[in-house]
C-alpha cells in the first residue's frame, strides 16, 4: 500500500538563502518597531541579538554583525 503523504518533497536548492532572507526581514520589521517605540539603536541591536539567540538556539542564520547591520539600516532610512 503506498502512502503519498509519506514521501518527502526534496529541498529547494536556494533554501537557506530563502530562510536567511526571510530572517533579515523579520528582523527588519522589529527593529522598525522598536524605532517607533523610542529604543536607541545599541538597545534595539541588544534585544534582537538576544532574540534570535533565543529562538534559533545554536543555528541561527544570522550572526551578531548583520543583525546590527540591519538594525543601524532601519535606523538610518528612520521608519515612520
């Protein structure tokens, strides 16, 4: 008996980059809202490295550096 829910679709070939995109602009959108909120850049770059390092445990698409990267981008462009 063959079960079709059993076979497995094979991994995109550009899956991490996607993954790693979607992390970026995650992040992005949080350091925006934390713009809003009056956070300083260093306090915003503080949370969100804290939170990725939370949530991804030990494989984490992004490291430190982009993260701040990011967080000073949204901070330079001033989100409204």
């Amino acid at each position: 008996m063959s079960f079709p829910w059993l076979d497995c679709t094979p991994p995109r070939e550009d899956g991490s980059a996607r993954r790693t995109k979607v992390a970026a602009d995650e992040l992005a959108s949080h350091a925006a809202l934390f713009y809003r909120l009056g956070f300083s850049e260093a306090a915003a770059t503080s949370r969100l490295t804290a939170n990725v390092a939370w949530e991804y445990d030990t494989r984490a698409p992004l490291t430190d550096d982009a993260i701040a990267k990011i967080v000073a981008d949204t901070y330079a462009r001033r989100p409204a």
